[in-house]
C-alpha cells in the first residue's frame, strides 16, 4: 500500500479562546497536525476536574470523621472523599 503524503497546513494565531473554540469547531485537526507522528504523553500533576457540593451530615459524624482524620494526619473533607471512593468501588464491583 502506497504512502500518500498530506499536506498539512499551518495552525493560525489565536487572540482568545473564543476565537480558538469557534476555529476547531468548523475545522478538522488532521488537516493541521500529523497524527502519525504523535507521541503519548503522561501527564502527572494533571487533577480531575471537581465540583463543589452541598451535603447535610449530623454534626456528631461530622466530629467522629474529624477524629478520624485526625489520627490520619489529613483534611477531613480529604478522608470523606476517600471513604466515598471506596464505597462507590465496592459498590460497583459487587454489581458485576
């Protein structure tokens, strides 16, 4: 099978975002970047995106989970979010 060579062609300068956004939105990436030649990268100080929530707990948990954290030597909004995952796990791989 033959190589076909693609032209690709020069990404244009961007004064915002919007204008970025409105560019990519009506254009096609494989016109502009050679995706053969990509590498995978890894990147390890990316953080998932998060979102503030409002949750009622009775304030006695509240202090038994900062006891808790407390003899962990971290946040106890850091240890609610753990003992979430790790039910939101278990959870899921009991359904299976």
């Amino acid at each position: 099978m033959a190589k076909v060579k693609q032209r690709i062609r020069k990404i244009p300068k961007f004064e915002n975002e919007d204008q970025e956004r409105d560019f990519w939105a009506s254009h096609d990436s494989v016109d502009h970047i050679d995706w053969l030649q990509a590498k995978q990268v890894k990147l390890p100080n990316l953080r998932p995106t998060t979102r503030t929530i409002s949750i009622r707990l009775p304030e006695a948990m509240i202090e038994r989970l900062k006891v808790l954290a407390n003899k962990r030597d971290i946040p106890y909004q850091s240890l609610l979010k753990m003992f979430v995952a790790d039910k939101i796990e278990e959870e899921l791989r009991s359904a299976r």
